[in-house]
C-alpha cells in the first residue's frame, strides 16, 4: 500500500470530476508528497498550482474546491490551503492501521512495484580493465551499479547487468609482456620489471600455468604467436581474478562484453561507421583547436568526425587516428548500438569520476545509433578517500601500488563496505573511516540499522520470555488488534514505514540507490527513538505483560519495522543479522 500513490489517484480523480477539461497528460504532473515540515500534516499536494495556469483558473481558488471535496473524506481529519495553492492533508488514524495490515500481508512484496512495466535496462558497471585484481577505486562504481540494479529489479523494471570487458589496446598488449616475463621467471630465469608494466604479484601464477601448460616451448614460438596465447591466458585468468574480487561483495554480472568481438575486418565497429555513413553522421573535417588543455584524441589534421554536436556534445569526435586505427570512441559507438540491437531502449552506465567527459557523447551516441528511440543515463562515482581516525590510511598492499576491493573487504566486511559506500550521493566524494565503521555506537550508519533489526528481534525474546503463552506466530501477529495502535509515538512510527513505497519508486525513477542507504537509517532512528521512550515511559513499552493484545498489536508494529528494514537492506544487498556480538 503506497498511501501516496493512492491519494495521487484521489486528487487526480477529483480534478477530473470538478475539471472535467483537465486532460490525462496535466493530471499526470500531480506529485503528492510529505509537506517539508510535518507539522503542516501528512500529505501535501501542488495539483492546484498545476492545473490551474492551463484552465486559467486561479491556483488558491482551484485548492479551496478541492478542499472542500476532500473535507468530505473519511480517511482525511482535515485539509488546509498553504502559500500559493500547496494543499496539505491530515489523514484518519485508520489509514495507518491500514498500513500496518499491508506490510503484514505483503511482506517481502511490501515496496515491490511494477512501475518499470517490465521494460528492459541495460546497466553496465565496473566495466574496469581487465589487467589485475579490482582496486577500491574501482569498488564505490560496483557497489553502486549493483544496487541500482537490484533497485530497479525490484521496481519492475527487466535489468541486464553487464560488465564491458577493455581486453583491446595497447594495455592489454603489456599485460601479455608483462605475463611472459612471468612464465620466463616460472622457468627459472631472473627477470626485472621494466617500467611501463604491470609489477603485481597476481601475474605470478599465471606465469606458472603457462609453465605447466608449454613447458619450455613459448620461448621457441615467434613473438606475434607467443604474445596471441599469452593474452588469451591471462585474459582468461584476469576475468576469474575479477569475478573472485566481486564475488566478495556478492556482485554477478549476467553479460561479459568482449571489446575485441568489435575489431576486425567486417566487425561492429566497420558496420557501424558504414552505417553512420549512409545516415549522414560521419564527415571528413577539422576540428578547431581546443580551449584549454589539449585532449588526447586531437589532431590538427583533416579527418574522420562523427556529428556529435548534432545530439547533444559539445564538439564533433574524431573516430580513425592518423594511423588508421579507431579511436576508442568509434569502439564505443559500435558497443552502443550493439545495446540498442540487442533491444535495450534504456542505458546506464556507471563511470569512474576520470570520465565525466565521457557524458555528453555517450547519451550523443546512443541516441544517434538508436535514431533517438533509446535513453542513456551516465552515472559518474565520485573518489573514495581511505581514512582512519581522520587521517589519510594506507593499508598494506598486496598488488602492486594499489590497494584492492579484497584488501578492503577482508578489513571491514561486504556488509560494511557496501552500505558505506551507499550512505552518501555517487556524485560526492567520501572518506571511507576504517575506525568509523568498527565502531558499534549510533555514529556507526551501518552497525546503527543493523542494531534496529536485531532489536526487534530481541524485543520478541523478551516477550516470549515475559508472556511465554502470547502466540507469536505470523498468523497471529496478522490477526492482531492493529486498532490498539493509537499514541502520537507509535503512528509517527508507521508514518515512517508509509514512506517505503514511495521512497522506492523515487529512487528507482531517479537511479539514487542512496536514498534506500538514507530511508533505512531513518527508519532505524525512528525505531530506535520509540525504544528509548519506552524507558522512561513504561505506557509506550513494546511489551505489557498486563495487556496481551496490546502487546500483541505493538509486537505486529515491531515485525512490520523488522520487515521493511528487510526489504531495504536486501536491495541494499546487506544482512540483516539477528544478533550483534
């Protein structure tokens, strides 16, 4: 039960018997809302100020009307008229109990929607070279994607999650170098590193499969054909090391796009650019010298552009380097419409903060391929800075010069590391505190929710042990007498938990899966508020071994707070202990 979705419905019914000349497309602008300041009601509604301009009708005189109409509600104690036409609503307690009922009878399903309408999304996320071990840098961006994708499984949308594998270019070839020297050190040779390659100690057993696999025959080979198998060994190898490190933080792709199926003669990328070339996209041109710094992809040279300024970017992109090879934005051209041909009219992709110039002519790309059917939303994941008690922490490395998404995890935790890094917006920088996140006090955002859902727990072990007759069961907490729920304390509580639909559907319909990180923190400071009241106030107290119904009805408020903490913190893809040591 979305109880804000369901006065919406209300008031757009209402204007279209009072207006009937208010069309479906103006009453689909109406947005109810809590009011900024709860003390102004429950609801708060801007239909008013929306229909009123196109009617020519003046907005105060249009919210008085509706007003009166709604003044006739029995869910409703009172309507009020606010500053320049906002309407503002107090709803009859028998709602909330509704609520309750609803959490109780859905469950897991409590916040679930079908407002993606089953409509397929390709999100695309880590997406990091396949060179070595994933390092925190790469960690905030998969976190991110992950939960984005879960939230909007959940909101009824068909998500594909896809992980676009660089296993083309010039790294790659260093990778495989790099590689060889460690099947040469496997063999017994003394090698050096130079610089330039890839030092980590993960190559390691990679140099001593190749060993076991060609004994000493790789060194007899000539270079093209010895680098061709060792690249596809370590590519191989690198993808598992990859899927492990994820895997930590419970993350799985269901596509791995290979950038190199897009090279070739006759590949992706040659049939789009012929394609570009019929539609009247490529053209050969100059481009103007850029303001600023020089970008890598600048030439001053006559070339192959695509029209990006015709949708959308800043400049036209080249997409053939003046030694015929393509650029990396002709690969991405060519990726994109693959997308699009595979049937994905909604792209997100999930972007380190070192490509945030990358927007513009992704969503160009996208809609020029898609001849503007498909979206494409471009999610930029701010820095993550490690810290410990404040100051800048540098953890022991196990990989070359940087730390891993490994190293963090077997620090602190999936749990710890996923909600951390979802309990600030994705385009802000955040300092990670290692100390912070040990820590079991309210300061503490992820022990803090986590405690709420133990507490519920250990509110149940106390009734059991002080009402050890009171049936406990989900039938009887469903059938209990939700019309006892009356105080001030307990329905600001249910208020709360009214809040998880909606909050759902926005956070989808916005891709901030950091909203669901921000409603389950309230959510436990609400529980977590009632708790304390209840010491010092013995009437507010969960359990009243003199008032088995009472008890009963509060403990079915409990489980309702249990499960949505539930829901939340599954989409979050974080547990929900029983107890916390």
């Amino acid at each position: 039960m979305d109880v804000f979705a369901l006065f919406a419905a209300r008031v757009s019914n209402a204007l279209s018997v009072l207006y009937p000349e208010a069309g479906a497309d103006l009453l689909a602008r109406i947005v109810v809302e809590p009011p900024r300041d709860s003390a102004h009601g429950d609801l708060s509604t801007n239909a008013a100020m929306i229909v009123a301009k196109p009617l020519g009708k003046n907005p105060r005189e249009v919210a008085a009307t509706l007003a009166e109409h709604f003044g006739k509600d029995s869910d409703v104690t009172s309507v009020e008229v606010a500053g320049p036409g906002f309407i503002n609503f107090r709803l009859a307690t028998p709602i909330w109990h509704q609520v309750l009922r609803a959490i109780a009878h859905q469950g897991d399903d409590y916040g679930r929607s079908t407002l993606g309408q089953g409509e397929a999304v390709n999100i695309e996320y880590v997406s990091a070279n396949p060179t070595g071990p994933m390092h925190v840098g790469h960690t905030r961006g998969a976190v991110f994607g992950d939960t984005l994708a879960a939230l909007m499984a959940y909101s009824g949308y068909e998500v594909s999650r896809e992980y676009y594998i660089n296993d083309a270019g010039s790294q790659i070839d260093t990778l495989a170098r790099s590689t060889f020297l460690r099947y040469r050190e496997a063999l017994g040779e003394t090698i050096e590193i130079p610089s330039g390659f890839y030092p980590g100690d993960y190559l390691i057993p990679v140099g001593q499969a190749l060993k076991a696999e060609f004994g000493t025959s790789l060194l007899d080979k000539p270079e093209p054909e010895t680098l061709a198998l060792v690249k596809d060994r370590v590519l191989a190898a690198m993808l598992e090391l990859i899927k492990a490190d994820l895997a930590k933080l419970n993350i799985h792709h269901d596509v791995f796009f290979s950038e190199r199926t897009l090279h070739g003669q006759g590949g992706a990328i040659d049939t789009t650019l012929d394609w570009l070339r019929q539609e009247g996209m490529i053209y050969e041109g100059r481009l103007e010298p850029p303001k600023g710094k020089t970008p890598d992809e600048w030439e001053d040279r006559e070339q192959t552009l695509f029209r990006a300024t015709d949708y959308g970017d800043d400049v036209d992109r080249p997409l053939i380097k003046s030694d015929g090879t393509y650029t990396y934005f002709a690969a991405d051209i060519a990726y994109h419409r693959n997308k699009y041909l595979r049937g994905f009219k909604h792209m997100i992709n999930v972007l380190g903060a070192d490509h945030s110039g990358y927007v513009k002519r992704l969503q160009a790309a996208t809609k020029a391929v898609s001849l503007n059917a498909a979206d494409m939303d471009v999610r930029i994941c701010q820095l993550v800075r490690l810290m410990k008690n404040g100051e800048p922490f540098k953890m022991s490395k196990r990989s070359g010069d940087l730390v891993t998404l490994a190293d963090v995890v077997d620090e602190v935790g999936a749990d710890v590391t996923r909600f951390m890094l979802l309990f600030r917006r994705n385009d802000a920088a955040m300092d990670f505190d290692f100390a912070l996140v040990k820590e079991q006090t309210r300061d503490n955002p992820v022990f803090y929710v986590q405690y709420a859902h133990a507490r519920a727990y250990s509110i149940f072990k106390t009734a059991n042990r002080d009402l050890p007759a009171l049936d406990l069961s989900p039938e009887a907490l469903a059938l209990a007498e939700i019309e006892r729920i009356q105080t001030p304390e307990e329905l600001d509580l249910v208020r709360v938990l009214a809040a998880w639909p909606r909050t759902v559907a926005a956070a989808a319909v916005a891709h901030e899966p950091h909203r669901i990180a921000f409603y389950v923190h309230d959510l436990a400071s609400a529980f977590h508020s009632f708790w304390a009241k209840g010491k010092d106030d013995v009437s507010l107290r969960f359990v009243n071994a003199d008032d088995p119904k009472l008890t009963l009805a509060r403990l079915a408020l409990v489980d309702a707070v249990r499960q949505v903490l539930v829901n939340g913190l599954a989409i979050l893809g974080v547990s929900a202990p029983t107890e916390l040591s």
